[in-house]
C-alpha cells in the first residue's frame, strides 16, 4: 500500500557493522560506509509501507569524532555526497530530511548541503529521516534541560518523539548514547547482520516481531484489565 501521509511509528536505527563488513571482504572500512548508505536508501524506501512515519539514523555519534581523522573525512564527504545525490529523489519521494546533533563542528562543507536538503524536503510529509550527525543524546538531554521549564513534556517537545522500535544491526546490544530519553518505551530489535547487509526482508521480519508484542507502558496485560 502506498502512504502519502506519514505513518504513526517511529524506528530508530544505529547502523553498525560496516567496518567489518568491509574488512572481512578485503575493503578499506571506507566502502563499508558507502555499502551502509545504500542499505539506508532500501530502508527508507521500504518503512512507508511498515506504517513508519519517522526514521532517526545514528550516522555519525560525538564519539565518532575519536576514529581516525581519515575515516572521519570519508565519513562526513559520504554524507555530503549522499544529500546531494538523494535530495532529488527525497523530494519525489516524501521524504523529509532534516538533522540532530550538533552543527557547529561539522565541516564547511557539509552543512550547507544539510541545510539545502533541509530546505528542499521540508514540505515533504510521507516519511521524515532525521540523520543524527554529531549527536551524543546525553547532551541533547542537557540542552533541552538547560533551555526552559523542566517537565516531563516539554523536554519531550524538544527532544522529539518518542522512539517505538529501535534497531541495532552489527551484534552489539547496547544505545551508545542515542535517544537515551526518546527509548524510554522503545522496543528493541537486536540483529547480528552488519549493517550493509541488512535488506528490506530484515525489516519486515523486524516489523513482525514488533507487531507480535504486547506493548503495556507500566500497565498490566489487556486481559488483565476486568
Ligand atoms: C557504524 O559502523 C557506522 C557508522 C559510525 C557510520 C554510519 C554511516 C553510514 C551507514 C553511512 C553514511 C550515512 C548516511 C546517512 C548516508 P562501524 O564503522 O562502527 O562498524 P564496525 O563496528 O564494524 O567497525
């Protein structure tokens, strides 16, 4: 079924696994990286028909700025060469792009394509891809924190929307200090596939077990409730 509108759910996804993808197939880490990119395109085609209306990537982290400066020139060149080559295709397509993290210390040349694609999808309403580049959620949390009232909600309206199914591909099972406060109900989904492998087929399977939980936010089972 085709969505013009964008769907209730929210998947969070940390694409790990590329580096080893890569090495074990002889590559530079680099072409990991690049594999990764063409899974996320798959998945972003793929989520609309999952009733996915919000995809947040983890495409580079705080801490990713500690890898080795040559791959974290490739890293941030990819995702600029990735926004230019797909904004078109966004924009036919529904998608709204839009980033989390900080901007500050991204390279010159990247924030300008981010804030074109920006610009470009913000009319867009099937699906929205937040990128989180240069993103540590524990800082996210002490911004909204230090920026106003001190609720429950309105960290929440700052922050964004709450995160029902989070991925994490690669075999490791931990968030690394992504949507710390967003997971605080998530589901979880744990894949030993690396990232570039991880196909269309995955998310489905991922969206069956999801469907197949009893969600019960602190509450008991619906059978229970007499
Ligand atoms: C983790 O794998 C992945 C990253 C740090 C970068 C994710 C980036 C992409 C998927 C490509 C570009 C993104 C976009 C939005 C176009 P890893 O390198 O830590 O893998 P490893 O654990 O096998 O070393």
């Amino acid at each position: 079924m085709m969505r013009s509108t964008l769907g209730d759910l929210h998947l969070a996804v940390i694409m790990d696994g590329n580096g080893r993808w890569a090495t074990t197939r002889g590559l530079p880490r680099v072409a990991g990286h690049r594999a990764g990119a063409d899974a996320l395109r798959c998945l972003i085609q793929a989520a609309p028909e999952h009733g996915i209306g919000i995809v947040t990537v983890y495409a580079f982290s705080s801490d990713n700025w500690r890898r080795p400066p040559d791959e974290v020139g490739a890293l941030m060149r990819l995702l600029r060469t990735y926004l230019a080559r797909e904004t078109e295709r966004c924009v036919e397509e529904g998608v709204r792009i839009s980033l989390i993290g900080r901007r500050d210390r991204l390279p010159g040349f990247l924030l300008p394509q981010i804030e074109k694609s920006e610009h470009s999808t913000r009319y867009c309403s099937r699906l929205h891809l937040r990128l989180a580049i240069d993103y540590s959620s524990r800082d996210a949390i002490l911004d909204a924190a230090r920026s106003g009232d001190l609720t429950r909600e309105s960290l929440s309206k700052k922050l964004g929307p709450d995160v029902d199914l989070l991925i994490r591909t690669g075999g490791e099972q931990r968030l690394s200090d992504f949507l710390l406060w967003e997971c605080a109900y998530a589901e979880f989904s744990f894949s030993r596939r690396m990232w570039p492998d991880f196909g269309a087929e995955d998310l489905a399977a991922a969206m069956r077990d999801f469907d197949s939980r009893e969600r019960r936010f602190g509450s008991v089972p619906i059978a229970a409730v007499g």
